[in-house]
C-alpha cells in the first residue's frame, strides 16, 4: 500500500509507515512525480515478490529435510504420503495434490494420498494409464510433465479426477526408478499457470524421499517376512563374510 497524498507532513508519513503503508510520496505539480509513483510500485512489487520467493525456498527446504528425517524414523509411508500432499498444495499455493501408485499388471494407478479433492475425485480409487491420463503419460517419458492448458494439451486425455475438478495446470513427476517406477506425485490447480524448472525440482525431490521411504517400507516388510519363515521352519541361517560366519536366527 503506498499513500500517495496531496496534504501530506513528516507527521503523516510517520503516522502511515507506523499503521503499515509500504511507502509514502506526497503530490507536487508536474507530471514527473507519477513516473516517481510508477518507479516506487515497482519497487515496492519487487520487494514483495523476492521476500516472497525466499520463503517459499525456505519452506521447500524446511519440507525436504523434515520428510527425509521422517523417513528414516517411525512415520509410516502413508503418514509420509497425507503430509507430503497437504504441504506441498500450501507451499506451491495450488488447489489439488495426488499420490499414484502404478499397477502395470492391471494397466492403471491407484490413489494412495490426495489433497483438496471433492468426496467423488477421492472415490475414484483408480486412473487409467497410457495416454489416457497424465499420470499414464508420465511413464511413459520416463520424465517431469508440465501442463499449462489442460484443455488443449493433446500429448494425453485428462482423467475424469482432473476434469471434474476443471483442473487446467500441473506439473507430474515420477515416484522411483524412471526405469520401474513406483508411481507418480501429480499437482494440479483450475487456474492457468506457468511452473517453473524450481518447481519441477522441488517436487522430484519430495519424490525421491518418498521413493527412499517405499524402499525402506519393502525391505524391512521383506526382512520381517524372512525372519517369520526362518523362524517357523525351526532351522538356523547362517551367513559368511570377510569376517567369518554370523548366525542368523
């Protein structure tokens, strides 16, 4: 807010910055001063926007780090997933996050996390794969997808999750290995929007710990399934190392 006044004193401006105005320029004759006023907004927009930026980095930072040590403690992957969701959409200031685990031997993905869809987005457990949803098209490049007009994108068909929702921009990263991957992290808004190469980074780094997570989960679910058959079969494993052997069970 800049006060931009004709009957302006030191004790007014004082009064102003005090109450929270951005700036203040009092008006003289001539037409110099709204090039001064222009220039002033300016200034005052930019402030605003790189305070802003900075935030925002130190909130994605702060989000990272935080799943990461999460990750290696006692927080299940499905708490893991709600939070990601939740905080990304706040961070990001968008309306929509999706969490999609691929199922190629059923050809689709299932909902895993979401945040911001209705009661009938959340019902619809499934999305297909292939180029008829995002997701789907995200395999298949095997890389970041960014949209900026859902409406006339024509590299893949939008789900019904995403047009119910009159989603128009998103960006979708892999979950796992580009190879074999996990699944996808998908974020949508309905408003028009231009994502930018941070933003795509942010995002595959959040999918990257959750993909450390999901390894982390599969093993220790492996080992736990191990250890039970081991124990049931009433025998004695033994291991060999440069060490010597290590018993097992």
């Amino acid at each position: 807010f800049i006060l931009f006044t004709g009957r302006g004193s030191e004790e007014v401006a004082s009064e102003a910055i005090s109450a929270g105005v951005t700036d203040y320029l009092q008006k003289d004759r001539g037409s110099d001063q709204y090039a001064l006023l222009a220039n002033r907004i300016l200034n005052a927009v930019n402030r605003r926007r790189a305070r802003s930026d900075l935030e925002r980095k130190i909130d994605e930072q702060k989000l990272v780090t935080t799943l990461g040590q999460e990750a290696l403690g006692n927080t299940t992957v499905e708490g893991l997933f709600n939070q990601a969701v939740e905080q990304v959409t706040e961070i990001l200031d968008v309306e929509y996050a999706k969490i999609l685990e691929y199922r190629p031997d059923r050809d689709d993905f299932a909902l895993r996390a979401g945040s911001g869809w209705d009661e009938t987005g959340t019902a619809i457990a499934t999305v297909k794969s292939g180029q008829d949803s995002q997701a789907g098209y995200t395999v298949e490049a095997a890389e970041p997808v960014i949209v900026e007009s859902l409406s006339s994108d024509d590299r893949f068909t939008g789900p019904s999750i995403l047009t119910d929702h009159g989603v128009e921009s998103g960006i979708s990263v892999l979950i796992g290995d580009n190879n074999d991957p996990w699944g996808v992290f998908g974020l949508h808004t309905p408003h028009q929007r231009t994502f930018t190469g941070e933003d795509v980074n942010f995002i595959q780094n959040v999918a990257n710990v959750l993909a450390t997570a999901i390894r982390h989960a599969n093993h220790e679910r492996e080992l736990r399934l191990f250890r039970q058959a081991v124990e049931a079969s009433g025998h004695s494993i033994y291991f060999t190392d440069e060490t010597g052997v290590i018993e097992y069970v």
